[in-house]
C-alpha cells in the first residue's frame, strides 16, 4: 500500500498562520534594514519628513462629527502646522446639534478653550503642539465676509515651498460656500492662470 501523498504528511505541513508570520517577518526586516541604510544605500536614519501644512474647513454646528474630528485633530496638531480652521456655518443646526455654542465659529472656538486648559499636560508627553493663542489667530469664520478666503490666500502667499493640505469636513445645507473655491476664484480673477498655475 503506497504511503501518504506528500501534502499530507504532518511533517510537511504549514499553516497559514505560520505562513502569514514568516511574510509579516520578512517584510518588517526588509523594512527596517532599508530604513538602517538610509537614502542612496547610506548606513544612517532616514531624514525627518518635514511637517504637513494643513488647513481645515469644518461645518462644526452640523451633525456632531466634526466637533469630535476636531477633537482629534487638536490631539495630533503636534504632528503638522496648522496654517487655518476655518468655520463654515453661521448657525447651528436645531435639533440635531445640541452645542451651547449655536454659530460653527463659536463651536470651534469652545473647542479651543478646552485644548488650552490641557495644553501643558500635552506638552509634557510631547513637544511641538502649537499655543491654543496661535490656534486662535488662525481660525476664522468662512460665512459672513471673506475671512476664510483671506486665510487661504495669505496662506498660499507664505515664503514656504511645502504645499497646503487642505481639508474640507463639510459644506453641506446651512453651510457657507467653500473658502478654497472661492480663493481659487478670487486667485484665477485677480492673478491670471499664471498666478492660478503656481
């Protein structure tokens, strides 16, 4: 009688999780050995990545997902510079937002009240979180003038060649037009394609 097929024997055998493992192994040495090298094939770290510049447009006054993104956005705000947050709505949704604050500039700014009582206690555990004061200078209100419109702009017009992440969390019903677009505009206007291009 012939023995068993060689897939069967016991000895042979090797599960997908001990397969999983010995790929998952292979890939964090090969990773970790590419980051020891560094760029050209150097033997030394990997240089910083520079930091993010971020602006955000929040319709914060809406359904409550945005005060809680912005949560932990100021939790991470360590992690980029915060060139603007720029508030969208001018009044607070009824019914379903049941904030204090009832205009998205309000809301935002409570929510900076309370990134700057624990400010100090971030520092602690980590360096480079920006001021609830420098927070504060750079959040404005994207409805009622152009205040989110100038923002962008003079963002843009910064002596800084990383580019500008912009994050829109909303502008749906009872928000203002977005600010981007309406720099994009106001740009394209005023500066021609070229000064659109750059």
């Amino acid at each position: 009688k012939p023995g068993p097929k060689p897939a069967e024997r016991p000895d042979m055998r090797i599960s997908n999780a001990a397969t999983a493992a010995l790929v998952v192994s292979a890939a964090l040495s090969s990773l970790a050995e590419s980051r020891a090298q560094g760029p050209g094939g150097r033997p030394d770290a990997l240089p910083p990545s520079p930091r993010l510049r971020v602006i955000v447009e929040t319709d914060a006054g809406g359904d409550p997902d945005d005060e809680q993104s912005l949560v932990r956005f100021l939790l991470y705000a360590n992690e980029w510079d915060v060139e603007g947050l720029i508030a969208n709505r001018p009044v607070a949704r009824p019914g379903e937002n049941a904030n204090p604050e009832r205009t998205g500039l309000g809301i935002v700014r409570r929510l900076l009240d309370a990134y700057g009582e624990v400010h100090g206690r971030l520092e602690e555990n980590h360096p480079g979180y920006p001021s609830k004061r420098l927070l504060w200078d750079r959040t404005v209100a994207g409805y009622g003038d152009d205040a989110g419109v100038d923002l962008v702009v003079a963002a843009v017009d910064r002596d800084d060649p990383r580019p500008i992440w912009f994050q829109n969390w909303g502008t749906d019903r009872g928000s203002a037009p977005s600010s981007l677009k309406r720099a994009l505009d106001r740009i394209l206007a005023e500066r021609g394609p070229e000064g659109y291009a750059r």
